[in-house]
C-alpha cells in the first residue's frame, strides 16, 4: 500500500472533522461512535486513531475549529449589547443553531 502524502493526510483529517461535526449533530457527542464517524467520513477506525487519540480529542479538536468564530461573535454582540449579557448570550446560540440547521454543523 502507498503511503498518503501530506496533502492526502489532510484531506482525510478534515472528512473525518466533516464527519464527526455531522454525526454529532445528529446522533449527540455521546450516542456516536467512532465506527459510527469513520462510516460517514468513508475510512477505517484505523484512519480515525491515526489522526486521533480517541473520541475526546476528536471531539476536542471539532470544538477547537468552532471556537475562534464564537469568540469573533461574542466580541461583535457584546459591542452591540454591551450593557445586556444574557443577549450576547441568546443571541450567539441563536446563532449556533441556525447554523447547525442550515450547514449541518
């Protein structure tokens, strides 16, 4: 078998990211499995590992990739809203979850 280029690695490390965001969209963090992701991302659970410690550090790693947007809203809503928290609040989940429905993430 022909080892994969960096390129190739990558590309595989991001279905498996792609996956992971779908399935646990769907399923919950705790209901999937990591077959379940390496189904949907079309590898082996070998793939996952060798990417992945465990379901954690994929997990880790999907919130990690969200993080900076959220961030770059709480800036944006708290300049908005400065003196009313909760709508920050509301209005990052907001959304979240629209996103979540739209994009599948």
């Amino acid at each position: 078998m022909a080892r994969k280029t960096k390129q190739q690695a990558q590309e595989t490390r991001q279905q498996i990211l792609d996956a992971a965001v779908r399935e646990f969209s769907e399923r919950g963090v705790a209901a999937t499995s990591l077959t379940d992701v390496a189904t949907a991302a079309g590898v082996t659970r070998g793939a996952i590992y060798w990417h992945f410690k465990n379901k954690v550090d994929l997990f880790n790693e999907v919130w990690e990739s969200t993080e900076p947007k959220i961030d770059q809203l709480e800036t944006e809503y708290q300049a908005k809203f400065p003196d009313n928290p909760l709508r920050v609040i509301r209005e990052i989940l907001i959304y979240i979850l629209t996103s979540t429905v739209e994009d599948g993430r």
